[in-house]
C-alpha cells in the first residue's frame, strides 16, 4: 500500500469518528464527543456506583436512618421532579441518593442514570444550608441531563479503549484464556468511574449552574443559595475542597449565577407560594408505574409536566423554536445526502422515544419533505405538545401533496404508514382524508 492510500484511509476513518461520534445535546445545543451510547452509559454507570457504595459500606461510611438522610432524599426527590421537564426519559431511570461519611470530604456527584452520592463535608466543614444542598445537586443533576458523564466516558474511552484493547489481545494469546473478554465487557463501567474523577470543561460547569440553579429554584429552594454556596467554598481556607478538583470554576461564575438568580427567583417564588402543586411520586429507586390509590405514578405526573405550557429558561433556541411550532424544513437536493445518512438514526430515536434528540436530528438535517414534518410531529406528540405536533402533521401531509414525499421509487419511509399513523395520532379517523381534499381544493 503507497503513503496516499493509507493516508485516505485514515481521513476515511477520521471522519467515520467525527460523523458518528458527535451529537448535538438536546437542552444544550452544544455538540458533544459522544462515543459511548447512553444505554452503555447508564449501564457502567450503575456498576461503577454499585462498586463505589459497597467500597463505602464495607467501611461502614455509607450513613442510614439519619435525619440527614431523610432530608438529603427528600431533596433530591424534590430535584428529580423538577428534572422530568428537561428530560421526561430521566423519570425512569433508577435513581438514587447515598450520605457518604467522610466529614473532611466537601464532594458530590450525580452519575448518568441518575446515581448520586453527597459527602458529609459538606454539613461538617461548608455548614451548608438546605438551599445550598439543594443548590449542589441540581448542579450535579445538571450535569447528568446535559449528559456531561457520558461525554466524559467517550473521552475516557477513547483514550484507554487502544490500551484495554491492546491488553486483552494480549492475555488471549499467551493463555489463550477466553476470561480475558470480560474485561472487555466491563470498560464502560472503568470508564464510568473515570468520568466522575475526571474534570468537567467550563463550559459543561456553565451549563450544570444554569440547568441546577433552574432545578433548585423550581423545587422551591433559594437560588441565593447558589451564589452564597460557591462563595463559601471559595473561601474554604487552607484545605483544597474536592469539588474543584472536578468542577472547575468558569469565568465569572459568581456574575453569572447572580444573572440567573433574576431569572429564575420568579419560579422560586411561585413554588414557594404555592406548595400544593400536586403530589410528587417517588423518584428514587426502581421506577414503578404501578397505581396506588391516592398517589401519582411517574407515568402519570410526567404527562401532566409535559402538558402544561411552560417554557423552560434553559433550552436551546432550536428546541425552543420547535417547542413553538416554528420549524419550517426549506432544505432540497443539498440535504439529500444527510438525510439518507440520518434517516434510520432517526427510526431508532423514534423506537427508543427519545422525542428531544429527535426533533434536533431532524431541524439539525433541515431536509424538506413528509418524514421530516412527521417526525416532527411524532417528537411533539411523545412531548405532550399536542397542538405543536398538529401543525408539523399538517406540514407532513402539504409535503406529500407538493410531491415531497418518502414514498416512491425508492420507499425511504423506514416503514412508517405515515398518512395512516396521522389519523391515529390525532385521534380523528378521516383527517388526513379531510385535509387532502381541503389541500386539493386549495392546489
Ligand atoms: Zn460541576
């Protein structure tokens, strides 16, 4: 092989890693190295955290049956609530709050799936108020909806997967031992408990301040809490505190969270006020949809989040755009190439209900035609907006009608009946009949 060859076969290979390794976060906006799935980023991170708390339990630091635990759990529970609305999916995750005993230690972290773990620091040495414990893990819980651990995991991944690699083809072929696989096996939960020792970029603390301030506020706790935490620890003294170890201050941290104090106190003070909003259902531990008189299934309380027409204050313009029903699709023969790349990503976004990711692939790709308004509709639909998702059906089917359709020669639907899955996402047999003559008529 000549030097041209081999070096069009690593461009080839370094754009294979660049077009499958990013992805756009859905709250964010930002791009993000995304090599671990958030399937695989959950899974290793449950095992890590397993592995963690059995660690602290065998010392007989995980703390049980105090006050401050009930407190810790009552919280967080409340922050959970609050988290559903940026990421519904986040209501079935199996989360979970741990009071580790350490007091010389001022720490926390929320890991992807919604595994956290607070230090006792934090009471004895930062005699920190329940504001501002609120105010550190809607933090750390911001960093888990931002996906901030897997985007660490994929840099964990990328640099130690060679090395594991490497290893196990090495111990296969002196021992010719077929164990060595599960090391293989078990490098997402290595690069799981990596993430968490790794630094967040201050661009991922930025985003973790704003999303938590959020959080804490809408949960009823004092956004103040956030600006007189951070100075706290800042004047910690002689001791370096942990939790700057991994979460690196940005640049004017303190004028940017008294700029979202003002925007949120308004959320804060109705959720001060009104504290019988409705009941909360229990977010931590197994997820159950199970119905108990008297009582709110996760199910049933995220739907009613979903419904009500609120906009969040952190959302990226283009979610906000589509939240509104303001996408128009104008993209012709220069977007066919993406979109025939993204097409069936697309049907696995729509297979796994991830509506959010969803709905930016699709405006990311900007293709006009029905799919693409379909989608929309379906992400809006899964959303609970339902007059949103009945502008986009409307759009799908005028698409179809100007012969911008998925439906052809080459059937590139990924088998979706479109016109038929209208009717039934509107719940009005003959709607899309209706409207097809009322466009006709219109043609
Ligand atoms: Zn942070």
């Amino acid at each position: 092989m000549d030097c041209c060859d081999r070096f069009a076969r690593r461009l080839l290979i370094a754009a294979i890693v660049l077009v499958s390794g990013c992805a756009t976060n859905s709250i964010t906006g930002r791009s993000q190295l995304m090599l671990v799935s958030e399937d695989a980023a959950v899974k290793g991170s449950i095992s890590a955290y397993s592995n963690m708390i059995g660690q602290f339990s065998k010392k007989d630091q995980v703390e049980t049956g105090t006050p401050r635990v009930a407190r810790v759990r009552e919280i967080t529970n409340r922050l959970v609530a609050e988290a559903v609305r940026f990421r519904p999916d986040s209501a079935n995750w199996h989360w979970e709050v741990q009071v580790i005993n350490d007091p010389k230690v001022v720490n926390a972290f929320c890991m992807a799936g919604g595994k956290m773990g607070i230090f006792t620091g934090f009471w004895e040495k930062a005699k920190a108020t329940d504001d501002e414990i609120a105010n550190v893990m809607g933090h750390e819980i911001g960093h888990a909806l931002a996906s901030h651990t897997r985007e660490k995991m994929s840099v964990a991944m990328s640099v130690s997967v060679g090395a594991t690699l490497l290893a196990v083809a090495l111990t296969a072929r002196n021992s010719n031992d077929s164990s060595a696989f599960p090391v293989a096996q078990n490098t997402t939960a290595l690069a799981a408990a990596l993430a968490i020792t790794l630094p967040n970029s201050r661009d991922a603390e930025t985003e973790a301040d704003q999303i938590g301030i959020e959080l804490a506020a809408r949960a009823g706790f004092d956004p103040r809490a956030a600006v007189t935490l951070w100075e706290k620890m800042a004047k910690a003294g002689d001791t370096p505190i942990e939790f700057f170890s991994t979460h690196p201050a940005p640049e004017n941290r303190a004028q940017r969270l008294q700029a979202l104090v003002l925007q949120v106190d308004p959320l804060y003070q109705r959720a001060k006020d009104n504290k019988t909003a409705g009941p909360i259902p229990d977010f931590l531990g197994q997820p159950s949809n199970e119905h108990v008189v008297g009582t709110t299934t996760r199910g049933e309380y995220t739907a009613r989040v979903a419904a009500e027409p609120e906009v969040m204050t952190f959302m990226a313009a283009e979610f906000d755009r589509f939240r509104k029903g303001e996408v128009v699709l104008t993209c012709g023969y220069e977007c066919v190439l993406g979109y025939g790349f993204q097409r069936s990503n697309w049907k696995t976004l729509h297979s796994k209900s991830q509506w959010r990711e969803l709905a930016i692939a699709v405006m990311k790709t900007g293709y006009l035609n029905d799919l693409s308004y379909f989608l929309l509709g379906e992400a809006a639909t899964g959303l609970g907006f339902r007059d949103v998702a009945k502008i986009y059906y409307t759009r799908a089917l005028e698409a179809r009608k100007a012969d911008k359709s998925c439906d052809g020669v080459f059937n590139t639907c990924e088998e979706f009946d479109i016109a038929q899955r209208i009717n039934v996402a509107l719940g009005a047999p003959g709607f899309a009949a209706e409207l097809d003559k009322k466009i006709n008529k219109n043609n």
